[in-house]
C-alpha cells in the first residue's frame, strides 16, 4: 500500500507492503532517514524516538499507518544547522560519546521542552537509556534550558 | 625516533583525493587484543597518514575506531601540539586498511586494550614534530638562510626573525615534500603546552547530535537487499536442514570461520541462517515466522548455570596443575605467582583466617548499536565491507579467506561504532555478511535483531574466585591465597597457555602492591565453552571484585575501616596517592544518616583507579547510589574533560553489570534476550560522579609508561559497592550481580 506522511515538514510517499511496518523502518530503510536508530524494538530504550505532533513516540512499535496525517519530527528535522537550544546545549556540554542514543534523547528532551518543562524538569522527563552513561552531562545540558 | 615514511608520488597518488604537499606515512603500533604492542610493525607496515597540503589543510588519516572514547580528536591534540597549529586547523579522517596499497594484511588496526592514545602518543608526537621541522627547512631554503636558530614557528606560520618575512605550511608544502625526513625532531616542551593537558571539544560531537554521523547500520549502498539473521539457538547447534524461503526471499546458510571460531562455535559449524529480503522489517518477519531445524550440541543439557557453577566449585577443591608436555586441557590449575606451600603454610599459622568464594556471571555486552555490516561483492572485482569494527585488520584477514580475491581488492570501511565494548573486536558478523553477499549477488546489509545480539554474544567470562587469607591478632596479613576459576578467552582464540596461564584471566589479580606477607595467586581455566570474549576492561572487571571484596572482608576481621586497612596495607606511593585522592573526594566528608560507602582500588591498562561509592535506601530489590568519586592516575591526562567523561561512563557500565548483569543459559541457550530482562540506571538514577586526576608530573619522559582511561571506571565500582553495601547490612554480597531478577520495562 502507498501511504503519505507528513516528515519533518515535507509530504513524503512511502509504499509498505502493510500498515503495519514500523514509522522506525519506514524512516530509515524506505526514507533513508537514518538519524533515527533501532536499539532494542520494544519501546524501552528510547533510540528511536521521534515527535509525533509535537510528543516524543518511539517510532520501533509505532504502526506507520497510524502516524498517517500527522507531523512527524526526527533528528534531521529538529532544527537548521543544529540550532536547536538542546543540540548547541549537547555540544557546549560535549554529551555524547558512542553518539548513538543521541537522536533519541534530543528528541525526547525536545518533545519535554515543547510541553513547557525546564531545566531539571526536562531530564526527568527523559528516561531513555545510554549504555556510554552520559546521563550526567545530560542532566547538566539540560538544566540550563 | 620511529619509522616514519616521506611518500613517494606513487603512493601519494593512490590516496587519490589527496591534495598535493608534504604527506608522511607512519605506523600507529596501539594495542593488539593480547594487550601487547603489535610486533608486525616492519618497517614498511603504515596504518595513518598526516598530510599538509598546498592548500593549507591539515589531514590526519587514522586506522583506529571512533567508538565513543573520543581517540581521534585526542590524537588530533597531540599532534597540532607539536605541529604548532590551532587544534581546529586538524581534520581528521577514518582509515582502513584498503588505504594502504598493497594492503599489508598483517598491519595492525585493532582499537582495544584502552590504547588508543597511551599506544600513539610519541608516535604521533614525532611524526607531526618531524613535518614541522620539514616545512622550516623547506622555509630555510627559501630565505637563503642555513641558521634554524633564525626562525620560529607559532600557529602554523614560520617567521625570519631577522626580517619578519613569514611562510605560511601551505606555502612550503610541496618544497619540504622534496626535502629528506629530518633526524632530529624537538620536540614542543612540556613548559609550553598549548593543547596536551587542556580539555578540548570532540570534533565527532557535532556530528552526533543532528543525526548525521554514521554508524554500520546507517550505511546505503545502491541497489541494497537486508539480511536479517537468525542463529540456533543454543551455542554448538548446527543447522539440521535448510528451509525453504518464503516467496520473495532467500534463506542463506552461513558458517563459522577460521578466526570466529570460539568455544562451541568450531570452524565449519552452519549455526545460522540469513533470510535476505527488500528492507529490515519485511525480512526480520520472515526471520522470526521462518521455522528452522537445528542439531542440538550432544552436551545441551550441560549448557546450563547450575552446571557451571558446579564444574567451578569442583576445580575450586581439586585442579590439576599445569605440566610441561602435557595436555593440559580445560580444567588446568595455572600458578599465577608465588607458592602454594608457603601462603599455606603462612595462612595455617595465622590467628584469623578469612575463607571466602566470589561468583560471577556471564555478562553481555549490550551495545547500543546492535552487530551488523555491509557488503558489497562483485566476483573477481572487489569486496567492499562497512562495518562498525574494533578490528579493520581482523575484517581485512577474513575478507581474504573469504574470497581469495588479493588484499588490494578488499576496501574496509570502519564506520562510527554504536558502541564497541570489546565486542565489536570479533568479527563473526562480518563474515556473515560476506557470506550472504557472496550468495546473493547484491549489496547486502546484515543486521542481527537485538535478540540475537544478546543471545549470540562472546560473554565477560563466568568466575567463581575462592580467597583465603590469615591476620595476625592485630590485623596484620601474613598470607594470602587466591584461585580464579574462569572460561579462558585466550584459550577460545586458540593461545596455548604457558605456565601462568591467560593473561586476561588473571589480570587485576598479580603483582598487587598489597603487603600480604606471603602469596599465591592461581588461575583455572573453567571448562565451560561457552563463548566468551572482551568485555570493557577484562579480566580486571571480575578480579577486582573479587580482590577488593576479599580486602574488605580482611579490614573487618582487622577491626579497620576499609581505607585505613589498605592505607597500611598498599607499599606503592603511586596507589596510596590514588586511594588518599579517592578518600579525600568521598571518605573523609560527613556522611547522611541512612547513607553508608565502600571503597576500593584496583588497577588495569597500566593505570591506576580508585573508586568510593556511596549508597543508601537499600531493600531486598534495590538501592539507591547517590554518589561515585574516582580518583586516578594515568600519567598523562591528554584530555582531562575527555577522561572525566570516559570515568564517568566506564562506571555507569560497571555500575549496571554489579547491580543487573547477568546473561543465563538453559541447554546452551541466553535466557536474557533483550533488555527487559538486562536491566540498566536510566537518567533519573545516575548518582553524583566528583573525578580527580593525579597531577601529570609532565609529559616528556618517553620512559614512563602512559596508562589506559577508556575501561577504568569499570573494575573498582562492584566492589566499593559491595563494600559500601557490608557497611549498610552488614552482610556481604559474594555473587554479583546484586539484583540478578531485575527487569525493565517502557
């Protein structure tokens, strides 16, 4: 079946053998959108969170059939050149290290910051995993924005 | 002075995008995976290059990996500092093996052991203090002035101090690549560092938080198909029959290879099938509906825990010792240091004896990247393989045998890691994936689902460590014997153990500056063939516990508490600096009602590291770490922020395999399959991290030996908080993990 999705801003046309792929798969494999990451496909790590009009979803058990109509948000989407307040907050901090969780978390800290938290309050909104343990920087990237 | 090589146009040339200049050709030795400097340095052998070019850039090609540790930019430090540049001046560039032409396949390109930069760091010193000297002279020339005296260098431009005139590296570059290499190099003194000790930004990092670095299962490659493989399920199964492909698909049996040959998994063995199909979801469904036969291992109903651990108590009791010409087969009792006779002796004599036995389990790497690679076969033409790889050279050697085609014709392409670990050195998906392209007559992406990452693991070997040791009344240790009985990961890579045994299995274990009157320290090789690999700092990572828990138990029965026992105990000045730095950030501070510490030290990668861990809120279920302070010195701090950070990191890991690390087996097959049941700290529970650095005493003495930092935070936080845990409960946690039937759920 061919389904329209609405990606970072662009109507985007995917054809799916069922609605039933995850919006994971459909952004890497179909869209080559490959900021978003598989970690562990049962809604625990986090790698593969997007915003889902404006809330953080973990795209590795979300049909794409059901992100049909509406705005779908990923790492490459986040903001022009990096300018989003928490990417030049990961940079002045030097968060990542394997990087890999990254797209994942910023997503996350952003969907918590669109809901309006702050400062601490935007990382204990964030509960996804980082094997490197860089939960500490996290925290203090996060406690200034 | 190293090996350093001018390029000849022809190579230059091979490099191809390569702008014209100066470009030396050197040998980074690092670390082969037995812990030693690589010995196939020739002379010839290259695995980096630095390049000034005409056009003012400065290249540095690296063979190692990026797997989070943050080597390159390190190296990139290093050498502006002695190239006397502006550090963002340096853009560094993954190598590979293929950059070489021909490919030496017994150049080394491995990135393990922590050994990056304590590996590279003169190499690279020399090397960029060599070009330096190159485009003086070359500068020199044209001034029409022999004096070196009369110029200097500062931020890449060369200055005539007689007349002012300036030179720019650019300018000079393609006049000092015709000048021969220079045989004396001096070197930028310690006095006037600009970079080497300051913490500087990754250049990596940018890349990492718009989505736009690379990692293996990031690769595209034109016309591509996706694998998804599935393994038997328990170790040492083979496939009984190969099934039939669902419409659309194709189902392709592999094999182990000579050199991912570990334990159960013998070469030639089928343990596998990749169902190959349009995109990752598609085929992965088909993976899990297809319905395979397997040939269980006749042993299958062995393959379990409690066996294990039976075998482990057995050799415990009973070992038979390593003999000259003989066998010695699994089960072999290797005499590490000292005697048994007189630590016996000394222990039998004693007032008080402390007799106690640690267990380990297998624990899984859990990368976040999940294993994977791409390949790209064309018969007779190329073999093209991206992969997230600790092990360029081990990719190279294998795509060899794989495909008999030369070694110029293999191109590897190490990716950014998702995490190594240590097991991202193997290489068994990667022969995969050249299996299955070399079937499918297409490029071909593998990827393991997270399952199978977990279930198919080379695992931190299974440890069971009896320790036994005899006090004076007063508290002094006349004696101390201690048997690690543990599944060899040399002896699955096919060493032959020597008198004292695996190295690795050992390591943290010997040579402890311990005044322990008399000692012994043995090793066993466990006859479990379950695989097991490298895992983040080694064997230290399950000795530690087991030594540092042991000390413990003797500051109890000693009547001291744990930093005071070791204090009198420890007769290195350099450990006592680690543990009074350790104790001053976390000991000697008031401590909350309710919070209790522990503390311990330990050693690995030439590096010293002392960790006091403090917890409180302790049930039956969990408890609460508030806060970690780690001391240690590695000599050189070439990026104290960097080192901070890889600490840090490096205890959360260890932190989460004491509290949570545990892979299980039932008939030869992992029961812990993803990450539900391998529970790990989410951000809301990463306790307070405070990281001192014994001061570098300076940076040009080439005689001292510059230890590792990527795996130190690891080793000592199990037992500081077993200790810290005593000190709560009074009870003693002797069987890691603390908390083995956690889980984690969304």
């Amino acid at each position: 079946m061919t389904l329209t999705l609405n990606v970072n801003g662009q109507a985007r046309t995917v054809t799916v053998s069922d609605g039933s792929m995850p919006l994971l798969w459909v952004l890497r494999d179909l869209l080559g959108l490959t900021g978003t990451k598989y970690g562990c496909g049962i809604e625990i790590c986090g790698a593969c969170t997007v915003l889902v009009d404006g809330q953080p979803e973990k795209s590795c058990d979300l049909d794409v059939s059901s992100a049909v109509g509406r705005k779908i948000v990923t790492i490459e989407g986040l903001s022009p050149n990096a300018s989003h307040p928490a990417q030049k907050a990961w940079i002045a901090n030097q968060v990542p290290q394997c990087g890999y969780c990254q797209s994942g978390m910023l997503m996350a800290v952003a969907g918590a910051m669109q809901a309006g938290h702050h400062g601490t309050s935007i990382s204990n909104e964030v509960q996804n995993l980082c094997v490197c343990g860089t939960y500490g920087r996290i925290k203090n990237a996060c406690s200034k924005l | 002075m190293q090996t350093l090589t001018k390029e000849t146009m022809d190579r230059r040339s091979f490099l191809g995008g390569a702008v014209s200049g100066l470009t030396l050709a050197f040998f980074l030795p690092e670390f082969n995976r037995m812990g030693e400097l690589d010995a196939a340095t020739g002379g010839t052998a290259v695995n980096s290059w630095l390049q000034i070019g005409a056009d003012e850039s400065i290249t540095l090609t690296i063979g190692s990996s990026e797997m989070g540790q943050g080597s390159f930019s390190g190296l990139a430090q290093v050498l502006a500092e002695d190239l006397m540049v502006d550090y963002a001046r340096v853009t560094t560039v993954q190598g590979g093996p293929t950059l070489v032409s021909p490919a030496p396949v017994g150049t080394s390109i491995n990135t393990v052991g922590s050994g990056v930069i304590r590996g590279n760091f003169w190499k690279m010193r020399d090397a960029a203090a060599a070009a330096r000297e190159m485009l003086v002279q070359a500068a020199m020339t044209s001034a029409g002035d022999t004096a070196r005296t009369n110029f200097t260098v500062a931020n890449g431009i060369i200055t005539h101090t007689p007349d002012g005139k300036t030179w720019t590296y650019g300018s000079v570059a393609l006049a000092a690549s015709a000048l021969p290499l220079p045989t004396v190099v001096p070197l930028v003194p310690d006095a006037q560092f600009r970079l080497i000790g300051k913490t500087m930004p990754r250049f990596d990092i940018p890349h990492k938080v718009d989505g736009s670095a690379i990692y293996g299962l990031d690769i595209r490659v034109p016309n591509m198909v996706y694998a998804v493989i599935k393994h038997c399920p328990s170790f040492g199964g083979t496939l009984a029959k190969t099934p039939v492909a669902p419409a659309g698909y194709q189902v392709v049996p592999t094999k182990v290879m000579a050199g991912t040959n570990r334990g159960l998994e013998a070469v030639g063995n089928v343990n596998a099938v990749a169902v190959v199909g349009p995109n990752t979801w598609d085929t992965w469904q088909k993976a899990k509906q297809l319905s395979v036969s397997w040939t269980l291992p006749a042993n299958a109903a062995q393959l379990n825990d409690a066996q294990f651990l039976a075998d482990a108590k057995a050799l415990a009791a009973n070992a038979t010792p390593y003999a000259v010409g003989a066998a010695n087969g699994p089960g072999t009792l290797y005499t590490v240091e000292g005697n048994a006779a007189t630590a016996n002796a000394a222990i039998a004599g004693a007032s008080k004896v402390v007799d106690a036995t640690y267990t380990l389990p297998y624990v899984s790497h859990a990368c976040m990247e999940v294993l994977n690679c791409t390949v790209d076969y064309v018969p007779g033409v190329k073999c093209e393989v991206w992969a997230p790889t600790q092990s360029a050279k081990s990719v190279m050697s294998l795509a060899v045998a794989l495909t008999s085609l030369p070694s110029d014709k293999i191109l590897v392409h190490t990716t950014y890691l998702g995490g190594g670990l240590g097991r991202k050195a193997e290489v068994d998906f990667v022969s995969q994936a050249i299996q299955v392209a070399m079937v499918v007559g297409k490029p071909v992406k593998l990827m393991w689902p997270r399952e199978e990452d977990f279930s198919r693991d080379q695992y931190r070997p299974m440890a069971l460590v009896h320790a036994k040791a005899g006090l004076t009344a007063s508290g002094q240790v006349l004696g101390w014997s201690y048997r690690n009985i543990s599944p060899s990961i040399l002896g699955q890579r096919g060493a032959v153990l020597g008198p004292t045994g695996d190295s690795q299995g050992s390591e943290g274990s010997q040579a402890l500056p311990y005044n322990f009157g008399t000692r012994l320290t043995e090793y066993v090789t466990h006859p479990s063939q379950i695989p097991v690999g490298f895992w983040r700092s080694v064997g230290a990572s399950i000795n530690t516990f087991a030594v540092e828990s042991m000390v413990d138990e003797l500051a109890v029965a000693a009547g001291q508490d744990g930093y005071t026992f070791r204090r009198g105990l420890l007769t290195d000045p350099r450990w006592i600096a680690v543990l009074d730095a350790a104790a001053k950030m976390g000991w000697n501070t008031p401590l909350a009602a309710g919070h209790y510490r522990g503390i311990a030290i330990g050693t690995a990668f030439n590096s010293i590291v002392a960790e006091v861990v403090e917890i409180s809120s302790v049930t039956a279920t969990g408890l609460k770490v508030n806060s970690v302070s780690i001391a240690m010195d590695c000599y050189l701090a070439v990026n104290p922020g960097q080192i901070d950070a890889q600490l840090t990191g490096g205890m959360v890991h260890g932190l989460n395999a004491a509290l949570y690390g545990r892979q299980s087996f039932v008939n030869g097959a992992a029961q812990s399959k993803n990450f539900n049941k391998s529970r790990m700290i989410r951000p809301s529970e990463m306790p307070q991290v405070s990281v001192t650095l014994i001061p570098n005493p300076g940076a040009s003495d080439r005689k001292k030996v510059i230890g590792g930092v990527g795996e130190l935070g690891v080793p000592t936080f199990a037992p500081a908080l077993a200790n810290a845990y005593y000190a709560a409960t009074k009870t003693r946690v002797r069987a890691l993990p603390f908390f083995p039937n956690a889980t984690m759920s969304d």
